[in-house]
C-alpha cells in the first residue's frame, strides 16, 4: 500500500531542494523532473514567481509562510512498483495537487 505525506517548505528552500534531489535517491537525479521549471533552477524560479506574486497583488516584498510543498510518496516492496513507476505516479500526484497551475 502506498503513503503519501505532504509537507510545507518554510524556510532554507535551497536545502529542502538539494534534499529532495539527491542523487543518491534519484538515480543520479534521473528520477527528478519540474514543471513550467528546471529542477537544476527550481529556487530560483520559486523566488520568481513569489516576486511577480507580490508585484500583481502590489503587496510589500515580505515571506509567505509556505515557500514550496513537498510532497512525499512511498511504496510497499509488495506493490513491484519500478522506480520509474513510482516517479511517473509522483508526477501525477504533483499535477493533481497543484492543478497545473504552479512550479
């Protein structure tokens, strides 16, 4: 049976992402992937968009309290799901949770 868990990034973003990418995990990160952003850039397209955010809602440039979401997955070994699998499933789960609409 699965488990998926989904945690709110507060602070030290470039940490959370070195984290979450490691090679070790990933298959030398061929099992990492973005959307509408590169993960090699995805902090900095985080802080781009928070900052084009603020400008549309003329808001003063101050931290929301959630930088990004993690979103975590994990497989039973009696599921036999393939690494692939489970990253293709991930990507999913991420466009289902954020609806298309964020990095």
């Amino acid at each position: 049976m699965a488990i998926t868990k989904i945690h709110a990034i507060k602070s030290t973003l470039g940490k959370a992402l070195a984290y979450i990418e490691n090679p070790d995990k990933t298959d030398g990160q061929m099992l990492v992937s973005g959307y509408n952003c590169e993960p090699q850039t995805a902090s900095i397209d985080f802080e781009m968009t928070a900052v084009l955010a603020h400008k549309a809602r003329n808001l003063k440039r101050q931290r929301s309290t959630n930088l990004a979401y993690h979103l975590i997955q994990s497989f039973s070994p009696e599921d036999a799901v393939t690494p692939e699998q489970a990253h293709e499933l991930g990507k999913k789960l991420a466009f289902e949770y954020t609806g298309g609409k964020y990095e």
